[in-house]
C-alpha cells in the first residue's frame, strides 16, 4: 500500500561547487536521471539566453528517473534550485516516487521565486542502490506581472452607440499594446470572456503540460512586443455585440479586459415553406434565399428542433432548396448562410407548423395499449379538428376496419363530430381519420389511432 507524497524544504548549507551539468554516466545497476522528463511550469528543461519566462507554474519541477535494481523504499528526487545571480541562496525539495519512470513533483515554497527573477535547478535520485549524478541545468525567468491593458480599434465597425456595421462583412479589429514590452499577444472573444490554453496534469508518468498560451483558438501573436495586431472576426450574431480583449506576455499572464461595442446588422436568410397546404407524409419543402446584400453564398447550414446541423450547398442563383422530416412535431428551423468569401450571417428562425392532425377520443375504446371492449361492445369515437387559420371543417372522412370509408359532417361550432361503432373482431384494430375543408379539399393529415379490442 502506498504512503502519501511527503515534500520536505532542506536547506543548504553551503554555496553549490558546480553548477554545470555532470551527464548521466551511471553503472547499470545504479540510479539514473531521465534528462528527457525534466520540465519547469509545464515545459521541457531549457538552458537557453535569454531563458525561458515562466508564469503561475514555474513553482512545479519534475523529473522521472530508474532504477532496475533498488530494493527497498523506492526513489528520493532531491531538487535544487538557486538564484542565478546568487548560487549561495540554493534551496532544495526532496519528493517520493515509487516506480521507475514515475514524475516526481517539486513544489516550491512560496519564498523562493521573486517576479522579475531568473533562476537554475537541477536534481539527483537516490534509491537503496546509490545516488544518481546531477541532472542538467534548467534555467527560467519568473514573471508574475500583468502586462498593460491595451487599445482597441476598428476600420469597418464604428463603436456603438453611433453608426452601424455593414451587413455582410467580415469585422477587422487592431489591438495596439501601446508599446509595452511585456505583451506578446492578444486574446479576444466576443460577449464573453477570452479563454487561454490551459495546463493538463498527466498521469504518474506524466508531467504536468503547459502549451504555449498564444498558440490556441482565438489568440494573435504580436510580430515584436509592444506592437499591434489585425485580426478578421466574423460577428457571432446581429445587434449590440462586445468583443472582449486581453493582452498577454509571454508567460501567460493577462492583462485587464477591455471591452468594444460595435453593432452587427442582421444578415439571416430567407426561409419561405413552400407548401402551400398541410404537409403530409412528414416532408416539409423549404427554400432557402440569401439576404439582400450578403456576397455570393455557396452553402447554407441549418438544425431543426434537436435534431443535428446540416450542410447543403446553395444553387447558381445563391437559393436551395431542401426537404425536412418533421416526425409529426412542429419546430424551429435555424438556418444560416454561409458566403464564397467564408462569411456566416445572422441565425435565421423560422417556426415549421407541420403535420395539422384530427384528434380522436373514445370512451371505450382508449388507445392506451391494453385490450378494452368486446366483440359487439359499441363505442363512441369524437373527431377533434386542429387548429386551422381557415377555420373549422366542413366534414370528416373515416374508415374503421375491414370497412368502406365513411363521410360525417361536423355538428358544432368547433367543427366537432361523434360516430358509433361496434367491433366484429378481437385484436388490434385501427381507425384512420382526415378532416374536410368546406371546399372539398383534405383539411388536414390523414390521423391512425389505433386501439385493442378484448376478447
């Protein structure tokens, strides 16, 4: 069973004799130092000039290291790290690992790194079986400062309140870190607040990995510190809109937020259902046309209710036309359009009313699933109209089984009807109902209501 990771804060007594790296050289049966595992922060070991900068984790040394032939109370990293300026100030933390391979994990008291300072460490391990040589060097510079909150600006989206955005454009945006030295970058967002590529602790025999913090989504690299950046965005959605921006040094730290309103025009497409009556067979005929203004549109992507996006590509004359599956529900159906140039516009919604049905109830013969009724036992079956903008049925048109298709005219002021009828079979049964308009034509889809006769 394994015991808890203890650290333990020695201090050295005496100034380091050499700060240069001694190698691995080991004899086979002897503790050795993987100089490949040994990170800083959450990056590789590096002896580079000028030295890596590191942020919020650079108090995390790690290392992995082996030994095939220790025998007992497995492996004790010691980790020693100096000012550069200051060798005689070294300090060291001891950690425990158990396995070969296995990171250990020095985390340094909150004394030992000053922002602004550079620093040197290396590591040993000693098992059972000896102790390793030295590791090589790493060396970083500790920052812990925010750099300058910076300026934002834009050639085509004036600040809001005032003029508007045009439709249909891309929005291009200048951050200026207004000379100073410590911004490498920016990160933006619009609405809402930038995100940065965060650290990921891996397994025991994993180091922690920390990526560089202006390589992910929605960051811009400055060319030289101090300087601007231009960037393309395409707005998220229509109306009052933020873009949200951060600076950001080079070890991860960021600078205030600034915020910069600006107006996007609606852009959305056209969504015309083209039929003109009642969609049967749970099809709905949609067309799609750009918004006046927009460059030439090559695609559309569009979601209806819950159901997955959807890619279709637009005709030569920028339309399309597509066939949905509603499943007999009505639902939303959020389109956007998307230009030859990459531009995506505004979200259009359109509410799909489909699939109008007869509602049927009965009071003996309930559709619930279990058997009711009986062979000669009559029932009741009241056809219901849905809504209609034309108003309620003339009639409705009915056949129950192994029967001829019956015609009743609706007998209330909701366009109502009740029909009789006595089962001559046991078993499943089912009942198919459409209502009538005045004029002769289906006023509805054709409704199966379907029910289990006792025996």
């Amino acid at each position: 069973m394994r015991l808890p990771k203890l650290f333990t804060i020695l201090i050295a007594g005496c100034v380091l004799a050499a700060l240069s790296p001694l190698g691995t050289a080991q004899a086979a049966s002897g503790p050795t130092i993987d100089n490949t595992s040994l990170t800083n922060g959450g990056r590789p070991c590096s002896a580079t000039t000028p030295p890596v900068v590191l942020g919020g984790f650079a108090s995390y040394l790690q290392a992995a290291g082996s030994d095939d032939t220790y025998t007992y109370s497995g492996f004790d990293y010691t980790f020693t790290i100096w000012p550069v300026a200051d060798p005689a100030a070294a300090r060291s933390v001891i950690d425990h690992a158990y396995d070969s391979g296995e990171i250990a994990t020095a985390r340094l008291p909150a004394d030992v790194l000053t922002d602004g300072g550079s620093y040197a460490w290396r590591v040993q391990l000693t098992t059972s079986n000896g102790t390793s040589p030295w590791s090589p060097v790493c060396t970083f510079r500790y920052d812990y400062t925010a750099p300058a909150a910076p300026s934002i600006s834009s050639a085509n989206y004036p600040p809001f309140p005032g003029a508007l955005g045009p439709v249909g454009q891309f929005a291009q945006f200048t951050f200026d870190a207004g000379g100073d030295l410590d911004t490498a970058g920016f990160a933006y967002s619009w609405n809402v607040e930038p995100g940065v590529s965060g650290c990921v602790w891996g397994s025991v025999f994993e180091p922690l990995a920390c990526p560089d913090f202006l390589s992910g989504p929605d960051t811009v690299r400055l060319a030289s510190p101090g300087g601007t950046a231009t960037v393309t965005l395409n707005p998220v959605s229509h109306g009052p809109q933020t873009l949200l921006v951060a600076a950001l040094d080079a070890a991860g730290n960021r600078s205030e937020l600034v915020r910069y309103e600006t107006y996007v025009p609606y852009s959305g497409p056209t969504v015309t259902q083209a039929d003109s009556r009642p969609i049967c067979g749970n099809i709905a005929r949609v067309i799609f046309s750009p918004h006046p203004g927009l460059t030439p549109v090559s695609s559309y992507t569009y979601a209806f209710g819950q159901g997955p996006a959807v890619t279709v590509p637009a005709d030569a004359d920028g339309t399309a036309q597509v066939s949905i599956k509603e499943n007999q529900e009505s639902g939303n159906l959020a389109v956007t359009s998307i230009g030859a140039n990459g531009f995506r516009s505004s979200t259009a919604n359109h509410w799909l009313n489909v699939n109008p049905q007869v509602s049927v109830y009965s009071n003996v013969y309930t559709n619930y699933g279990q058997p009711v009724g009986g062979v000669g036992v009559t029932g009741k079956f009241t056809f219901q109209p849905p809504f209609s903008e034309s108003g309620p049925p003339a009639a409705f048109s009915y056949r129950f089984p192994n029967g001829p298709t019956r015609t009743v005219a609706a007998t209330d002021e909701f366009g109502s009807a009740t029909v009789q009828w006595a089962p001559t079979r046991a078993g499943q049964q089912t009942l198919t109902v459409q209502s009538i308009n005045a004029d002769g034509s289906p006023g509805a889809c054709t409704t199966s209501y379907t029910f289990t006769v006792a025996r």
